[in-house]
C-alpha cells in the first residue's frame, strides 16, 4: 500500500492561532493497482520552539500497518505545509 496523495483537506474553525485542525481523505494504491480512499483527521501545532507537530488520526479503520503509513502521512503533510496547501 502506497499514499499517492491527501485530498478534500478542509479546516476546521479553532480559536487559537497556533494550532490547525483538518479532515481530509488519505489515497492510497493498493497492490492491484486499485484506489483506496480513507477519511483522516489531523492536526498541525506549532510548538514554543517553533517546530511544527502534526498529529495523524484516521476516521475510517484501516487493516495495515500504521507505522509506515503514518510516517508516509506526516511527510506529506510536511510537504503541504510548506508548499502554503494548508490553508
């Protein structure tokens, strides 16, 4: 299973300045070269020191290794915010 890519990233409303919350949904390429889509929920918090924490939590179950996936997610949304994507 492969991330190809996060879509339908919507933010939610949230009163502090430093933390954004989104749903969005996660796609993924599975072996057969089929699209699985699952919903997911995170967060992007700026710390005191100034780096960015990002916390992954997935709405719809998924039956695969979290680890890597997560890991895959993270960057992705490393790569979003730094692009300006996440609004």
């Amino acid at each position: 299973m492969k991330l190809t890519g996060i879509s339908n990233i919507v933010k939610k409303n949230s009163p502090l300045h430093y933390r954004n919350e989104y749903t969005a949904s996660a796609v993924f390429e599975l072996d057969n070269q089929s699209l699985l889509s699952k919903r997911i929920e995170f967060v992007v918090e700026m710390s005191p020191i100034g780096s960015k924490d990002i916390r992954i939590n997935f709405v719809d179950t998924l039956e695969y290794p979290l680890v890597p996936i997560l890991k895959s997610l993270e960057d992705e949304i490393h790569s979003l915010d730094r692009k300006g994507s996440l609004f």
